[in-house]
C-alpha cells in the first residue's frame, strides 16, 4: 500500500519550471465519450472523466493509448458506468505537457493517465495541489524519474531486461568486440539501462562507445558516427527520442550490417533488429484497470508502481534477412515473435 505521508515534490517541480502560461490545452489526438454525461445521470449511471496524455506521437505510445482507451470502453459496460475520456499528445515538448496537465486538473477529471516518462513527470507536477489520481503508462525508471513515494502518483513499469539483450547479442555474434550505445540525454529512462548495459559488457571484456542525440537530426548524424567507427552492433533502450527517428536510420544499419537491439518492440516494427520487451497492449489494458481501481477505490489500495512482467523476444524479418542473420539462435532465451518493417 502507497504510504499516506504526503512526500515532497520540490526537485521535481523545479526540474520541470512551471511558471508557465497554460490557458490553452494542448493538441488533442482524439475524443470518445462512452455514454454521454447527460444520459449518465438521467439513467443513475456513475460518470467518470480521464485524460490520457501521450508524451509525443509514435507506435509503443500509440499501442498503449489505443490499449488504455479500449480497456476503459469494456470497463463503462461492465460495470454499467460512463466514462469519457480524451487522449492528447504532447508533441514531445514539456511546454505543451504542461499546458495538457494544467488543462486536465481545470477540467476537473478523475484521473490522468500519462504514457511515458517525462508526460508522467510533467502530469505528477501538474496535479500536485488537486491530487488528482496520476495513473501512469511505460515508465521504465519510476525511482530515477522521482515519481515514487507520492500519495496520488501510481502506474506501470516496463523495466529493461538487459542482460537478456546482452546475452541477445553474443548468441548472434559470439566474437563481438565494440557495442554503439545510442540514446538520448533527455531521457530519464535511458539511464539505468545504459548504465546496466555497460558494468555487463565490461564483465564481458567488451568495448562500448556512447552517442547520444536529442533531435531527429542529431540521431541520425549519431548513427553515422557509430557506422564510420565500426561497431558491430547498437544497443537502445526503452528510448523516446531515438525511437521517433528509427525510420531515418534503419536502412543505413542494415547498409552497414549492424544490428540495432533496442528495449521495445515499435523500434524493431520500424526496422531494428531485435528486442526482449513487453506486451505494450497488456500493459495499457493493466494501466487502465489501475486508473479505474484509483479512481474507485481511492489511492490508498495502491502500490508506488507495478512491474510489467516482459520477456519476449522481437524480431523484424526483414532486417534479419538484410543483415543475413539467423535469428532462431533466440529461441533458447524466451518466445519469439516475428514482425516486419510498418511506418506507423
């Protein structure tokens, strides 16, 4: 159960400077309403309202905001409720974040579902004077995001496997001598699986150099950097940034005959190699059963977060087959799924 002392959140409202103007709500991606409010209270129906707010547009977020929205339609005729919901992207820009979270506690909804990371941080700060529930979605560090240990913050965590990655990468290439680490600064997320990554390599007599980016632009001139050095393979974590600029490099790896192992599954949809990750639309499907208990049950029956369990391997067809690799050296390490190359 989460600990009813209220904990402070002064480092992180200071990381995220909320002196702000935020009269206009961000942009919204879409708007469902299962039952509308008026015919709710007409029928006796209990009437919820839930704003889910993705950090930026891309296919994991997009998975688990369409996972979120569709357990809370069969949670309404279930349980004979209503529930409208709204679903927001902030454009991977903290400012309109926070002018979606400042908007959402002025709407008065009954919880806030954030899909990712900084949307997490931003939506904690955001509701800090409404207590309003914040259900979280893919925070894969809650404990270096400083989103634990507040009374009405909660939500899902999809924790990197690394070391199964690790062991990914020398069952496909046993004599491999240098790993590119790509990933992004901004990400608070990155961190510990970096981190990881690099103390299992060093075990391993390894080599490792780091890149990092935080544009499209600055990803892909990255990713040459990594090609001109010649490493034998790349590895990403459960990274925001870099997976929205995975289209623009794929094809120049498989050029190159290097593999990308990243931590979920939309990177290899747009063309990386390979992953160890979770089910995003289970975990938006748990996300949503959480927001519902909070707002229900109130957040004293909460956890500080819930672990999503993972272990399943992804790999893109067709980048094996540009790289001439034989990907069935995974099926030792978990169950295998094969995917191919989508733009979305």
């Amino acid at each position: 159960m989460k600990n009813n002392m209220m904990k402070k959140l002064s480092a992180l409202a200071l990381s995220l400077s909320l002196g702000l103007s935020l009269a206009a709500c961000g942009p919204k991606e879409a708007q469902k309403a299962p039952g509308s409010s008026g015919n709710a209270a007409q029928s006796g129906q209990d009437s919820y309202k839930v704003a889910i707010v993705k950090q930026m547009d891309h296919a994991s977020l997009d998975e688990i905001a369409k996972a979120v929205s569709g357990r809370l339609d069969e949670i309404a005729k279930e349980q004979n409720v209503s529930i409208e919901y709204e679903i927001y992207s902030g454009q991977g820009d903290q400012n309109v974040l926070q002018q979606i979270g400042s908007q959402a506690v002025s709407d008065q909804v009954d919880a806030i579902i954030p899909i990712a990371t900084l949307a997490a941080q931003v939506m904690a700060s955001s509701a800090q004077e409404s207590k309003t529930p914040v259900v979280y979605a893919s925070v894969s560090d809650p404990e270096t995001a400083e989103i634990v240990g507040i009374d009405y913050v909660t939500g899902t965590s999809d924790a990197l496997d690394t070391e199964t990655i690790v062991e990914m990468m020398l069952a496909q290439q046993p004599d491999l001598k240098k790993v590119g680490l790509l990933y992004s600064l901004s990400e608070p997320n990155s961190a510990t699986p970096i981190k990881q990554v690099k103390e299992l390599l060093d075990q391993k007599g390894i080599a490792y150099e780091e890149v990092t980016a935080n544009t499209n632009d600055e990803v892909i001139a990255a990713a040459g950097t990594l090609i001109s050095d010649k490493v034998d393979a790349i590895f990403t974590p459960t990274d925001n940034v870099i997976m929205s600029a995975e289209l623009a490099i794929y094809e120049e790896l498989i050029q190159a005959g290097i593999p990308h192992y990243t931590g979920a599954d939309s990177f290899v949809r747009n063309g990386a190699y390979a992953t160890c990750g979770v089910d995003y639309t289970k975990l938006g499907r748990d996300t949503a059963d959480l927001a519902y208990q909070a707002i229900t049950k109130g957040m004293d029956t909460m956890e500080d977060y819930y672990p999503v369990e993972g272990g399943i391997i992804t790999v893109n067809t067709e980048t094996s087959q540009g790289l001439g690799l034989d990907y069935s050296v995974f099926e030792k390490l978990g169950q295998v799924v094969e995917v191919k190359t989508t733009e979305d």
